[in-house]
C-alpha cells in the first residue's frame, strides 16, 4: 500500500484552515445561565455575537472590574469593529444573590466607546466596574447583549468574590503590554507575560513548577473509582515580580502564590509554540486514545517512527482511502486544537472530560448551567432524541473552570456509534 505523507499535508493545512473559531457561547435556561461551547451559527444579514468568554478582578473593597471577551460577525462574516458593537447592540448588567435566589442586588447598562471596548486580536474586549453590593460579598454577575433590530440576545455569567479572598481574584495572567487580561490557563514556552492586578501593583510571588504529564480523560462510561490524586513534585522554585514581564522557559505546570502555606493560587500551564495546535507526530499520536482500541493505542505507543505509524493507523481505518483519511484527520485534529482553546485548565484542553465529550461529539446544541454544575445537552446523535453530559465543578489550587464529567455505563449505545463514525471517515467537517 503506498503512503501518502498525510500529516505532513495535514500541518501544512492546518494552519489555515484553523479560520474556523468555537468559543464559548450563551444560551439562557430558567434559573440559570450558561457559558460554555457552542457551534456559531451567524446568520446571514444578521450582526451576532458567536461567543463570549468573562473573568472579574477585583479593583478593592468597593468594586470589581469586568472583561468580556466577545465574538462576533458582521453580516458578511468579518468579525465585529467596536463600531458594529456600539451600533447594534445594547449591554445590560443585573446581580443576583445566587445562581438560584433571583433577588436582584445591582444593575446597570455598559455605554459602548473606544474607552470601555477595545479591539483585542479576533475579538473585541469589553471592560466596565461594578459596585459591591450593600451587605454582600458575593454575587452572580449576568450580562446581556442585545442585538437591536432581531432582539436577540446572548448571556454569559460570572460569580464575583468582592472579598477577594484569592490571588486569581485579583491577578491575571495579562498581555505582554500589560492592557488587556487573556482568558486562558496557558501560556507558549518563552513568551513574554505579565501578571498583574488593575492597579498595576508591585508584588513579589512565589513561583513552582511541575513537571508533569497529566492523564487523559477516561471513557466516559468507566465509572470504577478514579485512582487516588498523586502528589505532584516541584521541579523549580523561584521568586517573580507582578507587573514585570517574565518567560516561562520550559513546558510544565507553573504555580503562582503569594505565600508558601496558599491553598490556591494561579496556575499556567506552559506549552510548545504551536499550542493549542498540536504538530509533533508524538503528541499527535496521544488524542487518537479517544477513537482507537488498546491495541491500536500500544503499537502507536511503541512504535520506533510515529509519524509512519499514525499514516498506517489512519489509512488502515479508511480501508486504504487516502482521501477520506485526510478529511477524517483535519476534522479530528481541528477538535483537539478547538479543545485546546476552550478547555486547558491544570492540563491541556484535550485530556480534560469536557474537551474529551468536545472532540468525539462536537459542540452541544445546548448548555445549563448551575453554580457548580453544566450540562451538556445533545439532540439526534446516534439516532437518540436527546442525550445530557453532566460536568461538576471540581476544586483545586489552580484553576477555577475545572470540571469532571459524571460517568454512566448507559452512555454506551451513543458513544460506540460516534466512535465508529469517526473510524470510518463519516465524520467531515
């Protein structure tokens, strides 16, 4: 059988062909919001928001300030100028006490100029403060984006400490200028980064490094007891300034924290130049673990030249079919790098349980959200009306967006069939 160098034609691809942007989008349920993967659907004439991606700082005692990462197209598809923003669409703000007690404590309306938003690379990022409210300390901030002539409307929702008790409350990873937050775990490997709270202030962290190779996520029908956490080695240790540029100089997981005794603090995974893309025929061959069987998955582990051996493996599921083999390897990979984006907390996006479900399935029709909890809902997959996902918010000292997925064995008459679909080429995007 000839082989064709498929993942060669597929890097040198890959790299255009990445136009296509999955975010996080917003659909409103009642008593609850959500902020979580959507497919974007911009309709044509229409000016839309496809995503929107928040975090909160806090600005002292009496306030916080708010960043919105938005996604948009104008009708002919180009993504949204601040103009197109304050043109056709209103924001408005309200807190709640809760998730689930709609006793409003504030609310407001964001006036749209080049002072509260600004052009940030492919999205334009929305910037304004709010008030702590009187006698809480706590609040669920649900903003609204209004188009004005369809009406529609897109949400997203953040929980504001006002104590401000940790050091992610107050300190982001920021852009090397120092202006605008960036709303992700991970940094690329020598990159300069600045972190920094809204005042710019001076402070010396502490700073540790793991080196450590996280597991991927588990089938999403093993539900046998997960192996107990293992303690996870500083490989480095070293004192870093806020407010300075610093390069993380090696892959890993870094920690920042203000004192050595922190329970939680900020955590950055450090990663190759081409992430969220991945190119390296060692690591392409490790996400294929969530289509392939465990013999596949020990002869691609073992084998002396992985790019060779993911041509075999690909071509060999594709009955020989280069050209079906190639639509099938963009389609996955593009899910892997979209996971990457959305998803990498203490780990990269495709080993976590969401970018697992994100990769196999594609991005839900639907999402609920609670205060600890989403849910992934799916329509006319695998010949089931509807199928839900569950995702609990697990707590750890590095991120705040971790989530593992609830297992059931029941989820076998729809995973199997999407499994084989990717096997066999049907999948195309």
């Amino acid at each position: 059988m000839r082989l064709l160098p498929l993942l060669s034609i597929f890097l040198m691809c890959s790299a255009c062909a990445s136009n296509k942007k999955t975010q996080q989008t917003q659909t409103s349920v009642p008593r609850t919001t959500a902020s979580a993967p959507m497919a974007s659907a911009a309709s044509s004439g229409e000016y839309t928001i496809t995503a929107i991606k928040g975090k909160f700082l806090s600005i002292d005692s009496t306030g916080a300030r708010v960043f919105l990462n938005v996604y948009g197209r104008r009708p002919g598809g180009e993504p949204l100028t601040v103009d197109d923003l304050s043109s056709h669409f209103l924001v408005n703000y309200v807190m709640y006490a809760d998730y689930n007690n709609r006793d409003r404590l504030g609310y407001g309306n964001v006036p749209l100029n080049a002072q509260s938003v600004v052009p940030d690379g492919d999205h334009l990022t929305m910037i304004f403060d709010v008030k702590k409210p009187t006698n809480a300390s706590n609040a669920v901030l649900l903003t609204e984006i209004s188009e004005t002539t369809s009406g529609k409307k897109s949400l997203n929702d953040i929980p504001i400490r006002f104590k401000a008790t940790k050091l992610s409350d107050r300190f982001s990873l920021y852009s090397p200028n120092g202006q605008l937050p960036q709303l992700k775990n991970y940094v690329n490997v020598n990159d300069t980064v600045v972190i920094r709270d809204v005042a710019g202030t001076s402070k010396q962290l502490y700073l540790f490094r793991y080196k450590h190779d996280f597991d991927p996520a588990q089938s999403p029908m093993n539900t046998s007891s997960r192996p107990a956490p293992r303690s996870l080695a500083v490989d480095t240790a070293l004192m870093v300034m806020t407010n300075q540029p610093i390069q993380l100089p090696e892959e890993g997981l870094y920690f920042f924290v203000e004192d050595t005794t922190d329970a939680a603090g900020l955590g950055l995974v450090a990663v190759d130049k081409r992430f969220p893309r991945i190119t390296r025929p060692e690591k392409l061959v490790k996400p294929v673990l969530y289509m392939s069987t465990s013999q596949e998955i020990t002869e691609l582990n073992n084998a002396t030249d992985a790019k060779k051996a993911l041509d075999r493996y690909w071509l060999s599921l594709m009955s020989g079919n280069e050209e079906v083999a190639r639509r099938a390897i963009r389609a996955y990979y593009n899910r892997v790098e979209e996971a990457n984006k959305l998803f990498t907390t203490y780990k990269e996006g495709w080993k976590t349980d969401k970018g697992m479900i994100y990769i196999v399935l594609g991005p839900p029709d639907r999402v609920q959200r609670s205060r600890d909890r989403e849910v992934w809902v799916y329509t006319k997959r695998a010949n089931v009306s509807e199928i839900n996902f569950t995702f609990n918010k697990r707590p750890n000292q590095f991120v705040e967006d971790h989530y593992e997925l609830v297992r059931y064995v029941e989820y076998q008459p729809i995973w199997y069939p999407i499994v084989e679909a990717w096997r066999t080429g049907a999948i195309r995007e």
